[in-house]
C-alpha cells in the first residue's frame, strides 16, 4: 500500500499542529541577526579582503543587494504559508516530491554543516590566542582543528547545541535573545574603535582599491563567507511554524534580518582593511591573495586591535576574545535548530520517515535535531578549517534559494485562493530578478565549489528512489533497489575517480580524468538515473519527474558554465568577464520559463487551499 494511503488526510496541513507557537517578532528577528553575526563577523572580512583586496567592501554592498532581491519573493511565501522548515516545503507544494527532495536535501546539508563552523571558528580563535590548548595545526600555512584535541572540543561543543535545543524554542529564543544584542554591540563598537587606527593608503596603495581587478569581487560574495554571514534571513520562515502572529511577523522579522547585519559587516569590512598591519601579518605590503596564511588568519580583528598598541584597543581585543567564543556558539545553536526544522519539513513531505517530525513535551522534533547534530561532527573531519568549509555551505545554501523566485508565480496560479498577508507587487518582474540573483551566486561560487556541492546534492537521489518513491507506489521494489544501488556506486566511483571532489579551491588530483570525460559521465549518470525513475514509475511519478527536469538541466549546465569561466580552472577561460556572466543568466532564464512551466497543483496545496476554506478562513482573489 503507498505511503499516501498509509496516513490520515490531511497530516500535511496539520502537522505543524505539534508544535508550540512561542515566538514573538522581536524573537525572530534576533534569530535571523544571530544566525548572521557570527563566525562571519570574525573571519569573513580577512577572508572577503584575501580574494579581493578593499574592494571587497563592494561585495559586500552588492551581495547585501542580492539577498535582498532573493528573499523579496520569500516575504509573501513567508506570511501565506507559514511553516516550520519552510524552505523545504514550499519546492515540495509547488514542483512535487522529486524537487522537493533535491532542494530539501541541498539545504539540511548547508543548515547541518554551519553548526561545526562555528565551533571551529571559535576553537580557532581562541586557539590561536591560547596555542596550550593545542586545538590547532598547521599544515602547509594553513592553521586546521587538531586530532585528538580540537575536533573532540568540536564534538563537545555540538553536545552543548544539542542541549540547547532539546528544551524548545522559547529557551532557544530567550537564551538567544540577550547573547543578540551582545553580537550586535560588540562588532558595532569594533569597528568604531578601529577607525582610530585606519590608514587610507591601505585602500588606494598596494595594487589600488581593485588589485585584482573586477571578477574576484563577485567571486568573494560566493566564497569567502559574505553570503554564508548573509543569508540567516532564513531564521524568519523556518521558524514561522512557531511563531505568535506569523503573518505580520515572518515578513517583518526578515527585513530587519537582513538590513541590520548588512550595515554592520560592510563598516567591519571598511574598518578591517584601513587597520591592516602588513608588518604585524608578516606579510610585504599587498600580498593581498597571502591574507588567509598570514599571521591573522586565526584572529583578524584581535590581530588587527592587538596590533595598534593602544591600552583601550587591547581592552577590546578581550572582549572581542570572548565574543570570539559567544558569537559563534550562539550562531551554531540557532542553526541546529534550523537543521532540525529541515528534517522536520522533509518528514512533513514524507521525503523522509515520518518519526521525524515526532516532537518531545518541549515542541521540539527531537529525531531530527538529534540526526542533524551528529551528521554535523561528520563535517569535522573532511573540513577541519572554516576557510575550507564556507564556500560549500554558501553555495549549498544558495541553490535551495532559487526556489521562492520560481514558486511564487507558481503558487500564485495553484494557490490564489489563500490569504496573503503581504502581497508581492510586480511579482512577474521581481520572481525572475530574484531566481537570476541567486543563479549568478551559483557561478561566482567556481566550478571547484560547484562540483563539490553538486556531487553532494546528487548522492541524495538513490535515498529518495529507495525510500519515498517505493513507499509511494510509484516505482516497484525491485527496480527502486537497482537504479538506487547502481546509481549510488557508480557516483561514488566518478566522484573519486573524477578528481575534484574535496580536492583544494580549482585544483584536480593527479590522476583525475580529463573534465570532458568527468563531465560527460556525471551528466549521463544523473540524466540516466531520472530517465530511468520515469521508466519503472507509474503515472504520479512520472508527473513529479517530469516537474524536476528544469532543475537538472540548471545544475548540469551551470557546472559546465564554471568550468568554461573565469572562476574555473582553465588559464585561458573560454568565457572572460563579463561574458561568462551573460552566459549563466541566459542559462537562467530559460531554466526560469521551464520552471514556471513545469509548476504544478499537487495534492498538498490543495489540501492546504481546501484546509483554510472548510476552515472558514479568510482567501483572497485568485491572482493573476
């Protein structure tokens, strides 16, 4: 019997039922600001400045932009359709299962991946100011987690994120809430104070304001944590299940998540750079691109205050250690909880077993905080470095956010009966601005980058054959168990065999096969597997299939597109600035017309339409 026949009608509306609703706006709000002011803050601006000299402080203007227009669409999903691991839901109420599995696997494995960010920034900060712990190492220049001793700490620091959690989200929220407003005051007297020390030559000499040049200045938005600081808005929607008064919260709460952080790290950004002490770093003047292995690396803005010899500055410098400690753990715990969320959305969706949405007396669904918080430790061991890890979180996070931008034309077709609370304007024109602002992050990102978090977004595909697509009835036992098994050993081997999976920033091992041949396995193995799901599925299947095809063309040429561009690998890039660019939005828009297209009313949202008018609730005109 399918999975759809094995549970009551209506679970998937009243699912977030369970949970308790505690949150007030100025509760959210923090959330979002603290899941931004984080490890960001600590080490985003070497980081940002290391790629792209002071011009960084453009990329950080320009990005701030960015997330703007991406969350645009997200206010109106927000406010309509409050719930719990939103962002995994809505792929899944308006494309159907398939794309509700690929986005939501890509985002719980950006979401999971934070909290051990976070603690090794904090490990690492503090390890370098204190080398007797010995949480840290050095190998070639650059300062990683320890084993035994620093990724163990790591362990214990992802216990105490646990615990955090488990007692609700209102203990979450008022723990959070004062540790906020400390995060707030501290990079905001930061900065202030390093105006006392900024030397203007460090933005006009060395190379001058871009030493180099203009395409690094995106790159930094998508690989040096400016986009991973960003991108905490997020906090509003996967909590909107728990919140007091989502409909007038969620939209406000993400506003006020964005604009604030924003104005914080570009000032940071500003005052980093005019306190650069290249001497102190060990570094000549305008070694730029040495930034990451300097002496700084495991503490820029202690480094930086340290550095000026001034009684007052070095008191700071000791609060800023003990921030160093409080504004990452604070981040890391909001984030497990965000990871919790997403198991819970994908539960929802039936993508994953249902005891995942199980919660304890607090409201909380424990299973999937408890699988989010070990997954997480596994992230210790290949990326034991906040430098390695932040590409592929920023990059995982903003290709699930590609979504609101195509939703929400389509929502407004299959869903215009229900009650918006803030209603989009112009959404014809600000839908497709807002699914090309994160399309273009996806190609600053590298190719490097790219076919790490594809890879790892593709491995999810066998998980959904073998278990939502046969629980379902689409697809009978025995093929579900060949296609996922044969898939699952036959990415695995291209991954390793291909050479560019976990191996260093657009750098192949030796031995890996030529791309031409990588990229023409990993495009036949993917195609081959969806061609195949559609084969042994029945008609519901093949429906929700046929709504993912969009999506697979859009990573699979998008990787491509990194490959031939700038941020790719070759020394004579096929696609020079801007025009590599030119060639990603064009592979965007087509990718948005099929997506519009391909949108469909699941049985989910009509559930959910039905809910709200046998409810008797209020709904709006259809939109056009």
């Amino acid at each position: 019997m399918g999975l759809a026949h094995e549970v009551e009608r209506g679970t998937f509306e009243s699912a977030d039922k369970g949970l308790k609703r505690s949150l007030s706006l100025t509760q959210l709000l923090l959330l979002g600001v603290s899941a931004q002011i984080g490890s960001g803050w600590l080490f985003g601006v070497l980081a940002a400045a290391g790629v792209a000299g002071p011009a960084a402080i453009l990329s950080w203007i320009i990005a701030s932009v960015l997330v703007f227009l991406i969350a645009l669409t997200y206010l109106e999903l927000g406010a309509m359709l409050p719930r719990s691991g939103a962002i995994v839901r809505y792929t899944f109420l308006s494309h159907g299962a398939f794309s509700g599995w690929i986005i939501g696997w890509a985002y719980w494995l950006s979401v999971v991946s934070i909290p051990p960010i976070e603690a090794e920034a904090t490990l690492t900060y503090l390890g370098g100011r204190f080398p007797e712990t010995h949480f840290l190492t050095t190998v070639d220049g650059v300062q990683l987690l320890s084993w035994p001793t620093g990724i163990l700490s790591g362990f214990v620091l992802m216990f105490v994120f646990f615990a955090l959690n488990f007692f609700g989200a209102r203990f979450l929220a008022e723990s959070n809430r004062w540790v906020t407003l400390w995060k707030i005051a501290l990079p905001t007297v930061t900065f202030i104070f390093l105006f006392f020390i900024l030397n203007g030559s460090n933005f006009t000499s060395y190379g001058g304001f871009a030493p180099m040049g203009v395409p690094p200045i995106f790159h930094a938005i998508a690989t040096t944590g400016i986009i991973f600081s960003l991108l905490g808005f997020r906090q509003a929607l996967d909590y909107g299940g728990e919140s007091r008064n989502p409909q007038r919260d969620v939209p406000l709460a993400t506003i006020g998540s964005i604009a604030i952080p924003a104005v914080i790290y570009t000032l940071l950004q500003v005052a980093f750079i005019g306190a650069i002490n290249w001497q102190d770093m060990g570094l000549e003047g305008g070694q730029w691109d040495k930034l990451v292995s300097g002496g700084w690396a495991d503490g820029p803005l202690f480094h930086a205050l340290d550095s000026a010899n001034m009684a007052a500055l070095a008191a700071l410098g000791t609060f800023l250690l003990i921030d160093a400690a409080i504004s990452p753990l604070a981040t890391g715990w909001v984030y497990l909880g965000t990871g919790s969320r997403t198991g819970y959305g994908l539960g929802v969706n039936r993508n994953i077993p249902q005891k995942f949405t199980a919660s304890n007396r607090f409201g909380i669904p424990w299973l999937a905080l408890a699988v989010s918080a070990v997954v997480g430790c596994v992230f210790f061991v290949p990326a034991p470095s906040w430098y390695q890890l932040v590409g592929f979180i920023s990059s995982a996070a903003v290709l699930t956010y590609i979504m609101g931008g195509v939703g929400l034309p389509v929502l407004r077709k299959t869903a215009g009966a229900l009650k918006r609370p803030f209603k989009l304007r112009a959404y014809r024109f600000w839908s497709p601005v807002s699914f090309l602002a994160a399309v273009l992050i996806l190609y600053w990102s590298g190719f490097s980058t790219l076919a790490n978090v594809f890879t790892a977004t593709f491995i999810g595909l066998p998980f959904f054959t073998a278990y939502y697509a046969w629980k379902s009835g689409w697809i009978a036992a025995v093929p579900s168990a060949v296609i996922s098994i044969v898939f699952f050993i036959l990415w695995i081997w291209t991954a390793t065999a291909g050479g560019w999976v976990l191996s260093g920033a657009q750098v192949q091992r030796p031995g890996g096969w030529p791309f031409p041949v990588y990229y023409a396995v990993f495009c036949i193995l993917v195609i081959a597997f969806c061609a195949a799901l559609w084969l042994f599925s029945n008609k519901t299947g093949r429906k929700h299939v046929n709504a993912t095809w969009w999506l697979v063309w859009l990573l699979l040429a998008s990787l491509l597109v990194g490959y031939l561009g700038v941020y790719g690998p070759l020394d004579s890039p096929v696609f020079r600035f801007p025009w590599g660019m030119g060639v990603e939005l064009l592979v965007g828009i087509v990718t948005y017309i099929w997506a519009i297209r391909s949108g469909f009313d699941t049985d989910e949202i009509r559930e959910i339409v039905a809910s709200e008018t046998e409810s008797g609730g209020e709904v709006a005109a259809t939109a056009n």
